[in-house]
C-alpha cells in the first residue's frame, strides 16, 4: 500500500484555467451540452466531441456498451475505460450506478493514464469528493502505479482502479498481478488510431479479448477501416452503429456470433491494412 495523499481526494476548483501537465498543455474547452474537456497539445487533440462531452460518453459507451442493460441484469461487472482522460467514462458510470433499479451492485471500474498531472485535475474537477490512494505494487524488476479506492452508497459499490503509465504495459501487469476481473465492458476511448496507434492494434485487440469475459461489449467512437481490420484480424465480431451527433458511424464489438457479410465484404473492398506493433 502506498502513501495516502490528502490532495487526491478531488475537490472542484472554483474557476477552471488551462493548465500543464507530465506531457504538455491542457486547453480547457467548454462543449455544446456545457460540460467541459480538455484538448492535449502532446496528441493535438481534444478528448470528446464538441457536440457535447458527457453526451457522447453517454451515448458511445454507457449506451454501446448496454451499461442500462448490464446494471439490470447482473450484480457484479467489470468495465475497462480506455484512457481517463477528464474521468467523464467514471462520471457517467457513476450516475447510472445511483439510478438503477437494482439496489445491490458490485461495479469494478478499471482505466489506464499515461499523465497522472491529468488525472489528479480530473479527479478534482469531474469527481469531487472521490477519495483514491496513490499504491505502488512490485512484480520482480517491474512496478505498478495505480489510483485506488471506492464510490459507495448503501448496497452500490464502485471500486476504481486508474493504472498510471502506457497502458500497453500497465494493464497486462496488472493483469498479471491478478488485479483485473473478466470485462463485461470496454470503452475504446483512445485518442485517434493516427495520433495513439498502439491503442488500436492488432496486439492490443488481442490482449483485450483474452482479459475479458466472453459476454464483453466494446465500443468506440471510430469507424476507422483500419480498426475494424485491426478488431476482425484478432478476432473479434463487429458491428456498424450511428455515430454520435455529426458522426455517420461508430462500431461496436463482441466475441460471440458473427460479423454481417455486408459489412465484411465492406471491409474487404477496402485496400487500408489493420494496424500491427511495430
Ligand atoms: C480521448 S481521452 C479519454 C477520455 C476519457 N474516456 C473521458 O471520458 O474523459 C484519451 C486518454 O488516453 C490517454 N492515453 C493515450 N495513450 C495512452 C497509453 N498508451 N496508455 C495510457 N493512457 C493513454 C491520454 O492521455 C488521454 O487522457
């Protein structure tokens, strides 16, 4: 267990400024349903729609990954959020969980960092009041750094773990260090496959699968050919959706049943190449 540091329980500043961060500047944006996301000088990219930031993550993951669904159906799941970005995937997750029906819920939340200057303002801004402890835990030469802790309100239960570093190495660490249970949901939230290619991989693709359950949803805003080889080539079962707002497209994914032949014949039409580890 590692030192526990008062300044991670989050506590909303009053007036948000533009800040930097372990990998270069943040822009705060302000976005069309007035939630705020940040744009990344490292990725040159923005981390939601500006359409509407928690919106979007209502719609690409909390609905395509048929969080609603799920909460109804089964106590105990377990949800990957790729990238923590400003923690809206959290925030969400959060907000079903106190809406629900179902009055027992044992929710394991999982996520991955690369700047943890990022996350502790996240955790301040989007999620005041959450309190996570700073551990550290050695595996031989190798350390995992993560954030831990719970939401709780009488029988609902969320319990957080926010893995600091490449992702490509902290979560089969993790993993290994028997930390993760079988997903029942992955929000593919990467930054874009051009900016973040090891995100979208084949190899990432692959080791998704063989942490999940075989139940598992993932969803993501990319329509991406190249992503839906990536998906297809490690075997997972896809599937073409309405994207959000402007967007004509997004996909989802499974392990189970079968790709639609139009949308494989689609695929095959086009001359891009799935994306591999270099
Ligand atoms: C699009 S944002 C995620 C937004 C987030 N889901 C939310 O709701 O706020 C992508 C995040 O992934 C992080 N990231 C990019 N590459 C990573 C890697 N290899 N390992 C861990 N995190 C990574 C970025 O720093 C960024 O915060």
């Amino acid at each position: 267990m590692g030192p526990f540091h008062k300044d991670y329980i989050g506590k909303r500043e009053k007036t948000l400024t533009d800040f930097k961060g372990n990998l270069g500047n943040y822009k705060i944006l302000k976005t069309e349903d007035n939630t705020e996301t940040v744009w990344s000088e490292f990725f040159d990219e923005a981390c939601h729609n500006l359409s509407g930031a928690y919106e979007e993550t209502i719609y690409n993951y909390i609905q395509g990954c048929s969080i609603p669904d799920l909460l109804a159906r089964k106590s105990k799941i377990a949800v990957l959020d790729v990238g923590f970005g400003v923690g809206l995937g959290l925030k969400a997750l959060i907000d079903q969980v106190q809406a629900s029906k179902n009055h027992t819920i044992s929710l394991s939340y999982y996520s991955i960092e690369l700047d943890e200057t990022l996350m502790l303002w996240s955790l301040r801004t989007t999620l005041p009041g959450l309190v996570l402890k700073r551990i550290e835990k050695e595996q031989g030469l190798e350390k995992l750094v993560f954030y831990g802790g719970a939401w709780q309100e009488s029988n609902k239960k969320i319990e957080v773990q926010i893995y600091i570093g490449d992702g490509r190495l902290t979560l089969p660490l993790a993993s290994r260090l028997s930390l993760i249970k079988p997903l029942d949901a992955i929000f593919q939230d990467a930054f874009s496959p051009r900016k973040n290619p090891t995100l979208w991989s084949v190899e990432w693709f692959l080791f998704l699968k063989s942490i999940s359950s075989q139940w598992v949803q993932l969803s993501t805003y990319s329509s991406s050919v190249r992503i839906r080889k990536s998906l297809l080539a490690a075997d997972w079962i896809i599937e073409d959706a309405l994207g959000f707002a402007h967007k004509k497209s997004m996909t989802k994914a499974k392990i189970t049943g079968e790709t639609s032949a139009d949308l494989l014949l689609r695929m095959t039409r086009s001359p891009s190449l799935e994306i591999r580890d270099k």
